[in-house]
C-alpha cells in the first residue's frame, strides 16, 4: 500500500508568501480582524476588571473547597467537629496506614485502567461498524444512548436484581441450563469483574459516540484512495484511520479514566464495596471514612493522596496525547 | 500605562466588592452553626398553627405517622416527617446544626450516635426539662436497660426513647417439622440445624438467613445476638473493649462457622435479601427485630403467615442465661438551633409518652417496640406481639448488650464489622479480626 503523504499545511501565523524556514512575526491579530491597536492607545486594552467575576468563582468554587479540604486533613476534623486542632501530617499517615484505603488505591487503578481500556477497544469497534453502516444513527442512536441517559443508581438496582444468588435472573437461566448457581457478587474476583462490566454497558456507548463523530471527519478521499491501491479494509483501518482518529482516541481515553477513577454510585448499590474489601474503590473508601465513619480529617488527607494518584495518571495521558497530537500534525 | 479613570475606579471596586461579599457570604454559610435561644423549659408553647418538622428513621415512618396524627388532634400544630435511612441520621443531623442550616425542629437518632450528635452540638439538652416535667414524661416508667444507653451522655439527658429493638430467633415451622428438627437452644445446636436443613433443602431452601451486610445495623446486629448468647460485652464498665475475650472470639467463630450453610451468601444479605427470602419460605431461621412478628403475619407480605414462630436468642460457650441486644433502639431530640425549641420540646416529650407509645405498640406496621414498663404490661403489646410477647418483655426487663455509644463509637463498630467481614470471606481468624478490631478501638 503506498504511503499517504499530506500536503504541507501552512502555519497560521506565517505569512502564506514567507519563504520556507523563515521565523514566523508576532501575530498581528486573530484572522480576518485589523490588528491589535497598539498600547496606550484610545481603544486600549480589555478592562482587567472584566476576569474579576470569573477569578471570584474560581476562588469561590475550586480554591476555597481546595483550601478547606487543605485545612482539614491538616487538623482533628469529625463531622461534628471540623477544623479542629492542628494535627500536622497524623490524618495522611492515619490514612495511609489504613488498609481499606490503600488498597483501595491499587483496586481503582486497577478498575480505571481495564475499564477504560475494554470501553475503547469496544467503543471504538462499534463505532467502525456503525460507520460502515452509514452517516445516519436512527434508532441505533436511540439504543446507544439508553445505558448512557439511565441513572446510575437504577443501573445498579436492575444488575443486583439481575445477578441475586437467590431469586435472580442470572442464576435462575444458568439453573435451568443446568449451569449451577452461579453468583459472581459472592467472590472478590466475580464481583470486581462485575463492575468492570456494569461499567462497561453504561459507558461504551459514550466512547462509540465520540469516536464515531471522530470518524465522520476522516477524508472521504483518504478512504478512496486506499481502495484504489488495494488497501484491506483492516489496513485502511489501522494505517489510516486509526492514527487519523488517534487524538480523539486519547482524549476519550483519559475522559473515561478520569470518570472510572471516581466512580462511587455503582459500587454503593451493587456491592457496598464488599465481600471484603474487594469493591472498595477510593471513592468508596473516602465517603465511608468521612459521612459513615465521620473521620472528615482523614477522609480530606485521603482525598489528597487519591488526587495525586489520579492526576499521575492524567498527566501520563494528556501527554502522551499530545504526543499523537504531535505526531499527527 | 493608562491612568486610571475615576469611573473605572468605581466599577473595579463595585465589582471586587461584590466579589468578596460573595466569597464571605459563602465562607459565612460554610461555617459553624447558628446558635438559637435556650429551651425554656417552664414555657407553655402555644401549639396551634405551629409547624415542627422531624427528620426521621425511614422505617420507624408509621411509628411517626401516629405520632404526628395524635398531636396533631391534641394540639392544632402541624407536623411534618422527613424520612431517611437510619444509616444517614446522625449524619443528616449534624450537617443540619453544623451548616446553619436549621431545617429541623425534632431528630430522631440512633442510640448508638448519641455520642456524635452530643459532641457535634446538635442536640439541646433536655436535663432540666425532663426533671420539670417529670410527672408527665415518668421517667421511672421507662425500663432501666433503655433509657440511659438512649439519653444518657455525660451526665445530661439529650433526648427521651423512641423505639426499643430487640432481637429474637425466627424459624419456620413448617420446614423444621419437614426435617424433623427442634427450635435451638444454644448456637451449637443452630449450626447443627442449619446444615442438616441447607444440605436437605438442596438450594431451594437454607437452614439459616444471616444478614452479613458489612455496616453495623446489619452485620454489627449479628455479631451482638452471639456476642450475648456467649456472655459477652463489647465494652466492660469503664469502657475498655473487651473484644479479645474468650467469649467475643467464640461469638465470632460462631458467626463464620455457619456461613456455608447460611442463604448464599451472608456478606450479601441484607435487610431486602433476608426479609423476602424468610417470607417467601427459602430459610428457614433469621434473627431478627421483633417487628418480624408483624410482617410474617401480614398475608400482603408473607406466605409462611401460620408457619413461624420465634424463640429467645440461643446461648453458648457456658453461659447459660438467653440475653438479647439492643440492635438498633432509637430516641428524639430537640435541635440545638431549631426556632421553635419548645413546640419541638412538647412533641418529643408527647412521643415518648405512656398513651402514645401504647398507641405505636398497638397499631400493626408501625415497628414500634417496647420502651416503658407500662407498655409491658399492656393489652396491646400482648396483642400486637402475641406469642413473642413473654420473650420480648424478658430481654427488655433483663440485662440486654448495650452498643458503644460515646463518640466515635459509629466509627468504632465499622472497624469491627470490617474486620468480621474479611473473617467471613476466610481471610483472616475470629482471633486475629478481633485483635484487630480490639488495637483500633483501643487506639481510638
């Protein structure tokens, strides 16, 4: 198959008649307005006052909950009693220490990744499928998005009723086929699984929305092209609209890892994060310590540690996705 | 650099003081509660046309249902119910008193959250109003193994008891004749019967229901109706935990040891589990709250309405005295920063009132138990709880086990149902769960 070499795109901030390799002048203005008056001229500059709003409820909404989550894993904070006396570094090392939380950070990790990565793997095959079918969703559309519009909480309801031990749909089909009584929320593995799958029916549908809009803006002509010299359609998949894609692909990703790293409402109604401590994701964990156990300080010192974990992650996937960003032009 | 205009001075200032209007406003809203006037315990409230709202224990809502109808009758006020689930009271209550917020007048609380409540300043003491209106509330009616564990924090009385809350062994006749087993006595006996019926039952019926449910209401009441059965305590007088005693460890082995023979499996059962499958007949034996008496006998609920009966926990180990424990119980207070502390006052002190609790106790469905001497006596708890009757009376007149309640004690029983559920996964030993449970409660 030959290679499909795009045309040099001019940069948008050179002049199209600068010659090649020449560094591009400051940016006279946004395209297609005069440019910027210059300083101290009569139009002048955009009012400072005009961010102050937005500086207020950035201040308002992220810094003050930010600094108060700051102040209380700092001090003794129950419910009853936040903001107590200082404590120092006693709430992170108590958190830390506590062997629900930390494992808990090893089992979210673990969910976020692998659900994340069979929500693409499928999300993005039935979206192929989807666009090979056509440009039109229909009633496709209507099913796709059903998991996705359901809350969660009635998700879980309907898939603890559905895999009861007793009474429940799974183990009375898998009965009358003479399957045994299968009850995959009695084992810490079956029932990590059955998130990972409860998961997966709610959000796939999400991942083949992105990526099939994604793939609407393929070049029609690209695909031609490929046909023309005999590309497989796997080829043409794999080496044009897959690294076509592969930003989309990346930003899906990290968007599905960031939700599936917080998910909290699935394992409340499912499992209680149980048997054990099987299902006990840090969401889970940190809502236990704080409003049923009411060690606020503790549950703050957690939250901390769990942000960093995540935000580890994030900072991985945003770069690597500007690295395909990058790689694509 | 451009000179600044006086109208430009004036909008910058306008808008950065909103700005910080806003963000004190809401520091403000953020912070600690508002504090209302003192209860004046002598005042004659006047009643009529007065709204008191109640946050309340979802399935204590019938019990309140006759509560508010009652003094709505008497007295002309309003009462409005808001129903929770019980795991979320105590902290629905703070967050209520600790935001400012003040959205009710009454809470109801359970027992075991006293502590919280009291420590987080959401209840109004009630010590001095008691004593002044103790020819109407009889304190000496209320029985001696409820009302101070309900009220008493401190050495101040922060509430008056709601509802009692027992434990007693359910089991299903029909399917004890079936197998040609005898009600247990002790919980040997109870294991030996729950495996001879699960192995016979074949997986349509199990010899026993055991709510395994790791939070304290559920799998914390399992581990209490054994803990008593073998003569044990959670705490001895001075409030040391006593969770590596012989008797707290054989409680525990007890509790894993009947898990393969119990409805599958036990860390999954909980209330919407255990109660359908005892009353549609898939198990043969549940300990349970005494209202089971009610629901197994409710044709809209039950298929095994002739077919149950119930017997006194089982004891073990060589204690040979049958106990029960104070699982759940629940009391009401008034809210420290309610606007209308002595209408709140007036409808706390008539719910726990001999002629209202005799009304609760004798309506079918209101979960109500036992607080009062009197209500012993009764004709309508004789009724109500028929055949059960005798047991109940006996447990509540004796010395039932009584939960940590001092604060933190929510956080405390946690750790224990924790350290009882990887035990019952078979992760860890009765002895080595409880030793652990016992260094966090002595830690804490």
């Amino acid at each position: 198959m030959s290679a499909v070499v795009a045309p040099p795109r001019p940069s948008p901030s050179a002049p199209a008649d600068a010659p090649a390799g020449a560094r591009p002048r400051r940016r006279p203005g946004l395209p297609g307005l005069p440019p910027r008056p210059r300083r101290g001229g009569r139009v002048g500059r955009t009012p400072a006052s005009l961010s102050w709003p937005l500086i207020a409820a950035l201040l308002v909404f992220s810094a003050f909950p930010f600094a108060y989550l700051i102040g209380l894993a700092l001090t003794e904070s129950t419910l009853a009693r936040p903001l107590g006396a200082f404590t120092g570094l006693d709430n992170l090392t108590e958190a830390l220490s506590s062997t629900a939380f930390k494992g808990s950070l090893w089992r979210s990790t673990l969910f976020a990744l692998t659900a994340s990565a069979v929500q693409l793997v499928l999300g993005t095959a039935l979206a192929l499928l989807l666009a090979v079918r056509g440009r039109r969703l229909g009633w496709t559309g209507v099913v796709l998005l059903l998991p996705l519009v359901t809350p969660p909480v009635m998700v879980g309801v309907a898939w603890k009723l559905l895999l009861a031990p007793v009474g429940g749909a799974l183990p009375s089909i898998a009965g009358s086929l003479g399957l045994g009584d299968p009850n995959p929320l009695g084992s810490p593995t079956g029932a990590m699984v059955t998130l990972i799958v409860i998961d997966t029916w709610q959000w796939t549908p999400f991942v083949t929305l992105l990526v099939y809009a994604a793939l609407l803006g393929v070049p029609r002509d690209l695909l031609d092209a490929a046909r023309i010299d005999g590309a497989s359609s796997w080829q043409t998949v794999r080496h044009i609209v897959l690294p076509l894609i592969a930003g989309t692909l990346v930003a899906v990703a990290l968007l599905r890892m960031i939700i599936a790293f917080k998910l909290f409402d699935i394992v409340y109604v499912v499992t209680s994060g149980g048997p054990g401590f099987a299902t006990t994701l840090s969401s889970f964990d940190i809502y236990r310590t704080g409003l049923q156990q009411f060690q606020v300080g503790e549950a703050a010192a957690a939250t901390i540690v769990f942000s960093l974990l995540v935000g580890v992650f994030v900072t991985v996937v945003s770069r690597l996705r500007r690295r395909v960003a990058g790689a694509a032009g | 650099m451009n000179p600044t205009s006086r109208r430009v001075f004036l909008r910058n200032g306008i808008v950065l003081g909103a700005s910080v209007t806003s963000l004190s406003a809401l520091l403000a809203a953020c912070g600690g509660s508002d504090s209302s006037g003192a209860l004046d315990v002598a005042a004659t409230p006047e009643l009529e046309g007065e709204t008191i709202k109640v946050l309340v224990n979802q399935p204590n809502l019938g019990a309140w249902k006759v509560v508010a109808a009652e003094f709505e009758k008497e007295t002309g006020a309003k009462v409005e119910l808001s129903p929770i689930p019980y795991d979320k009271l105590t902290s629905q209550a703070i967050r209520d008193v600790q935001s400012g917020a003040g959205e009710f007048d009454v809470f109801q609380y359970w027992y075991v959250g006293l502590g919280d409540l009291v420590e987080g300043g959401a209840l109004e003491d009630l010590t001095d109003y008691i004593e002044e209106h103790a020819d109407e509330i009889k304190p000496d009616d209320y029985l001696a193994s409820i009302y101070d564990p309900y009220t008493l924090m401190d050495g101040r009385r922060w509430g008056l008891p709601f509802d009692g809350d027992t434990f007693l062994l359910f089991y299903n006749r029909r399917i004890f004749d079936e197998f040609g087993v005898q009600p247990p006595q002790t919980w040997d006996e109870y294991a030996q019967v729950a495996k001879t019926i699960t192995e016979g039952g074949k997986g349509d019926v199990y010899g026993a229901i055991v709510m395994g449910q790791q939070v304290p209401i559920i799998l914390g009441c399992s581990y209490a109706d054994r803990l008593v059965g073998f003569g044990g305590r959670f705490v001895d007088e001075s409030g040391k935990p006593q969770l590596t005693s012989p008797e707290a460890i054989a409680a525990a082995e007890a509790l894993f040891a009947v898990g393969p023979d119990a409805l599958p499996t036990p860390l999954q059962t909980g209330f919407d589990q255990a109660i359908p499958a005892f009353l549609n007949g898939q198990g043969a034996m549940i300990e349970f709250w005494t209202d089971m008496s009610v629901m197994a006998s409710n044709p809209e609920q039950s298929k095994i309405i002739d077919d149950w009966a119930a017997v006194k926990l089982p004891v073990g180990g060589s204690n040979t005295v049958h106990g029960t424990a104070l699982n759940a119980g629940f009391g009401a207070g008034v809210s420290a920063i309610s606007k209308r502390k002595e209408a709140a006052a007036a409808l706390v002190k008539f719910q726990s009132s001999p002629a209202v609790q005799e009304k609760i106790i004798g309506e079918f469905g209101t979960g109500g138990d036992p607080i009062r001497k009197s209500t012993l006596q009764s004709a309508a708890f004789k009724k109500t709880f028929g055949q059960a009757a005798p047991d109940v009376a006996e447990g509540l007149e004796g010395q039932p086990l009584v939960w940590p309640n001092t604060a933190g004690a929510v956080d405390k029983l946690q750790t224990l149902v924790d350290e009882l559920a990887l035990g019952i996964q078979g992760q860890q030993s009765a002895q080595e769960a409880l030793e652990k449970a016992q260094a966090a409660w002595e830690r804490a």
